[in-house]
C-alpha cells in the first residue's frame, strides 16, 4: 500500500531488525531530553510507539501539532519497557525519516481525542470526525459494518432477496410526519422520504416474490430520545409471502440469537422459542409492552385491597403493586427512586416497607395499619419486603408500574440478571385505539395489518355488535432487554377488509384509492397472504455495544434538535434555489 508496509497494531517481537514504513495521526509526543522522545503513532487499527533519538528526528516532531498525519519509516527494535496492555508493546520503531502527511493547523484541539466521550455532546458532533478518531468510538462503527455484513449473510442463506425500494415516493399516513420534498418539475406538489417501505415491500409480495429484504433507510420527522435518532434510522427490513406470525418468529429466532451471542457485550441470548406475551398480560404484569425480562419483578392489581384505607390518590382509581424481596435501598434511594419515577412516568408512585420486626413501616404506612394482615397476607409479604404502588386511571397505573418496577431493577442487582440478552415477542395488539389528541378511533399500529376475526368482526364493529378496541390484529413486536426492536404484522392483503378496516377510522373506499392507489389495485388482481417484520438496526447495535444512546452506535447523527451541527443542516438555501421550486418562505408573525 501507499506509504506503508504495516499497519499500526501490525508489528510483533518477531519483526525486530525490519525496516517499516508506518502511517498514521501523532496521538502524543513526550520529550525526555534533548536527544530522547517518545511518540505515539496511531491508525485505523492500533498503535505503536516510536523512539525519536536524533536532534533532527526530535526537531521535527516538536515543530507538529498533536494530529497531525505523518508517514514515519524506520528500524523495528525490542523495547526495554514493554506495554503489556498494547498489542505492539513488546516493540518500537527507530524512524530515519519523518514525512508530514497532513499537519494538523490549530495548536488546541476541541478535546483530547483518547477522551472525546468525556467532551460536551454538541462539541462531539459538531468535530465528529475527531471524535471518530477515537478508537472506543470507532469500535462501535466497525461493530456496526460486521452486525450488517451479518444480518446480510444470515438472511441470504435463509432464501431472502435483497431488493432495493424508492427514496422518493409519495406521502403516506403511516403515524408519524413526513419529510417532504418539492417536486421541481411539478409545481406545488411533493416526494415524500419513506418512512418504512411498508407498501414497496407489500407490493413485491403481489408482484410474486417470494422473500424479500433489505437495510433500508427509514426517515421521520419525530422527536429524538435515547433509542431514536431524529431524521432517518435503518431497519433490516423483511417480507415474506405465503407466511404466518410463527413462519416471520421463526427466521427472526434463528437469525438473531447467534449474531447477539458473537456481537454483544454479553455473551448469553436467549434461544428459540422466545417467549410469547400478549398484549394485554404485558401491560397487566410489565406494565408496559416493552417489558425487560432480565428484571424478575412484576406487577399485580391491588384495587380492591386498598380501595377503603382512606388514601386520597387511591381513591377511586385502579392500584398496581410490585412486591421487592430483601430490599435494603437507603430512604435516600428511595427517595430518589420515587422522584425518578415521577419525572419519567408524569405521575407519583408510593411505597411501604414490612421491617425486620414484621411492622409495615414508611411511605404510606400509616393508612395501612388497620389491616396489616390482610395486606401481609394477601401480597405474601415477609421481612425485609419493599412495596411499590402506583395509581390512576388504568393507563396511568400501568405506565407508571412499568417505570418503577425498570428503576427498581436498575436499584436492586439482586433482582436484574443484566449480562445477558433477553428477547421475548409482545403479540395480539389492539387493532384500534383512542387518539391522545384526536379523541378518536385510530389505529394502534400498522394500519395494513390483517385483524383476528377477518372481514366478519369488523363488519359486526361497524354494526355496534362488537366494540372496535376489543379487536386483536396479528400484530407483534420484538421486544429485548426492554427495548422494542421492531413492529411488525400478517399483513392485510384483502381490498374489501381494507376497506372495511379504514371505514372504522373515517376514511372511505375513495379515500383508500387515492391514498394507496397502487397497493388496492395491486390486491385486486390476487395477492397471497404474507407477513414481515423490520428490527432497528440502530437499537440493535446499541444494545451490542451496551450504549444507553443511540448516537454512539451512528457515525453522523443529527443532535436531539435533528440539526447536524457539522454540516450546518438544516441550512438556508439561495432565492433562486427556492424560486426554482415555487416556494416562497413565510415567517411567522410577531406578536
């Protein structure tokens, strides 16, 4: 290769006397004397120390910036020092020469490269290509390219296809916002970036496909948060024709496990069969769709036991508890806890604790005391137990619940296995539900998925004999380690259930053809069954890598206001650029 015989990790014991030819970034010089220093060369792959002991070697390696590139070749040399903790610390290199490559201009750099993670976030992005340059930042990078390379190989030997879809397309409800792109050559009309290629991968089943798949690139316009990245976020995206839900967990179960049992932090997945939930038992025992099962606690309805104690929040509204064995958290922690919880879920859990005399003690202790025993009894409790309570209208105790019983493993080790992977399948997802702000009947999931009861239940919905948000969909997710890695669904392959199905959320046949032309016609000239999926290929890799965000397993993410501080996106763009495409920019009035 140009400018060099090895790289930096490369060079061992064995190759002493060797003359070599390194490149790489001055990671840190460190001057001994006049005629001794000690450099630290650094590439893609590794390190290797070089020993400077010339007037002129030391000159020219005084008169460089930290980072710059420089080509260095010179004599291979057992070191008297040796590094155990470096690949190539048994030896070092004697340059003859020292060629600058790149010189590094500026005599600060915006953080000490080794300790990038250290630095303020938006200072990361906006210098991300130094930022990459650190080598625990770029594990996760080279991660990445192998877990994709991976993914690629499991599902081609598994009979997929790999078929790309358009970017450009049109604009589709699918539950979060477009971002839309202005059509030049048609005049106030628009592209839309994909969200998913949802319809693309429906109509390659009708177009006789049998098992298709890709990376794809996915774009939203939705808020960031530690598992989403705002913009865009890749998927491995899968359709299968002529399949069942067990027929899509099956490939999903044989594919992953391996891939998280070679990649990840830990080295223990779960196997085939992972666990089924429904829907409904998971907010009832999680609280939450996207329970983490390394955490062994659960929730149980205590409405009626707490119904008369004369609490005011319980009062009239359901009561979840989750039971903590051998808790021995501070009041400070607990504390703590209670104030985290709160600020995630948006309501205030409670607490009492049975002491080591058998007395209920804390929390709310004092509105139990009138019957200690029944609740003893009934919640099983023995000394040392921890009782967390939450409370509010349904959705609002299981939330809650969900949080605590997440933070109460995060407190008690005792009660969260956490070196391993943990998967498990959330299935019979409600077909509808009420809109948080509409106030109306909506889908709950992927509006193209086939509900359980066919045509016939929801013709008995439109005919008020069954209550919309009483029917399941063949609707699922792949939930690890309390992180939903992807939605999926048996899809609804049937014009006249699809119909039928958008009738229930105010949208007629016409509005059907027109806001998926090609789909309807499509099933109209005989589609097969199919079903698919599509994990995150970015929340899996976060998991791999054990990261809490998403950003550091992305090599240019958008920060969490989707700006990309580096390139200056979004920016503006010249007059002619916008005339070019009839758009006029409006600003909002002053008031």
């Amino acid at each position: 290769m140009q400018h060099r015989t090895h790289t930096c990790d490369e060079l061992r014991l064995e190759d002493a006397g060797k003359t070599v030819q390194l490149c790489g970034w001055m990671e840190n010089v460190r001057e001994v004397s006049a005629n001794l220093a000690f450099v630290i060369l650094r590439d893609f792959y590794g390190s290797t120390q070089i020993v400077a002991e010339t007037e002129e070697m030391i000159s020219l390696v005084r008169g460089l910036n930290k980072e710059s590139t420089i080509c260095v070749t010179g004599t291979v040399r057992e070191r008297t020092s040796k590094n155990p903790k470096l690949p190539t610390g048994d030896i070092e290199v004697v340059p003859s020469s020292i060629e600058v490559l790149g010189r590094c201009r500026y005599n600060e750099l915006p953080f000490q490269i080794t300790r990038s993670r250290e630095a303020d976030e938006s200072a990361r992005l906006k210098y991300r290509y130094l930022d990459l340059r650190n080598p625990e930042v770029k594990r996760n990078i080279v991660m990445r390219s192998n877990v994709v390379a991976a993914l690629r190989t499991a599902m081609i030997e598994h009979g997929f296809l790999e078929i790309t879809t358009p970017i450009l397309t049109a604009s589709s409800p699918e539950g979060a916002r477009d971002y839309l792109v202005p059509a030049r050559k048609h005049p106030g009309k628009f592209y839309a970036l994909p969200q998913a290629p949802q319809q693309f991968k429906q109509l390659l089943m009708a177009s006789g496909f049998d098992r298709y798949f890709q990376i794809a690139p996915c774009f939203r316009d939705e808020d960031a948060r530690g598992d989403r990245s705002p913009g865009e976020f890749y998927q491995l995206d899968m359709e299968m024709a002529f399949a069942s839900q067990e027929d899509v967990f099956a490939v999903l179960e044989d594919v992953l496990p391996p891939i998280f049992a070679k990649y990840g932090k830990y080295s223990i997945a779960s196997s085939a069969p992972f666990r089924r939930i429904g829907y409904v038992e998971a907010m009832e025992t999680y609280g939450t769709d996207k329970p983490d099962l390394r955490i062994d606690l659960t929730a149980q309805d205590v409405t009626d036991l707490m119904a008369d104690i004369g609490f005011g929040p319980f009062e009239g509204n359901t009561v979840k508890a989750t039971v903590v064995s051998d808790m021995t958290a501070t009041r400070k922690q607990i504390d703590k806890l209670c104030s985290d919880v709160e600020v995630i879920s948006g309501s205030k859990p409670y607490w009492f604790r049975l002491d080591e005399k058998g007395e209920i003690a804390g929390g709310i202790a004092k509105f139990l005391q009138g019957k200690k025993d029944e609740v003893v009894s009934a919640l099983s409790l023995k000394p040392g137990c921890f009782v967390g309570l939450s409370a509010g209208n349904k959705g609002a105790a299981q939330k809650t619940m969900g949080v605590l019983i997440k933070q109460l493993g995060l407190l008690c080790p005792n009660h969260m296995d956490t070196e391993r992977y943990e998967f498990c399948w959330i299935v019979d997802f409600p077909m509808y539900e009420i809109g948080e702000e509409s106030g109306e009947l909506e889908f709950c999931h992927n509006p193209f998925s086939m509900p359980n009861g066919g045509l016939q239940i929801l013709k008995d919905a439109a005919d008020g004999k069954v209550d919309p948000l009483t029917i399941n969909a063949f609707q699922y997710d792949l939930v690890c380690n309390g992180v939903e890695l992807s939605s999926g669904a048996v899809r609804n392959h049937d014009p006249e259930i699809m119909i039928e199905a958008f009738q229930l959320v105010r949208l007629g046949e016409e509005d059907v053809k027109s806001k998926f032309p090609a789909m309807y016609n499509a099933f109209c000239y005989g589609a097969p069954p199919h079903a698919g999926i599509a994990p995150g290929v970015d929340r899996m890799v976060m998991l791999l890598a054990g990261e809490d965000s998403i950003r550091e397993v992305i090599a240019f993410p958008m920060n969490k206001n989707a700006q990309d501080v580096m390139m200056g996106a979004p920016g503006t763009v010249e007059q002619r650029q916008l005339d070019e495409l009839h758009i006029r920019v409006v600003e909002d009035e002053k008031e």
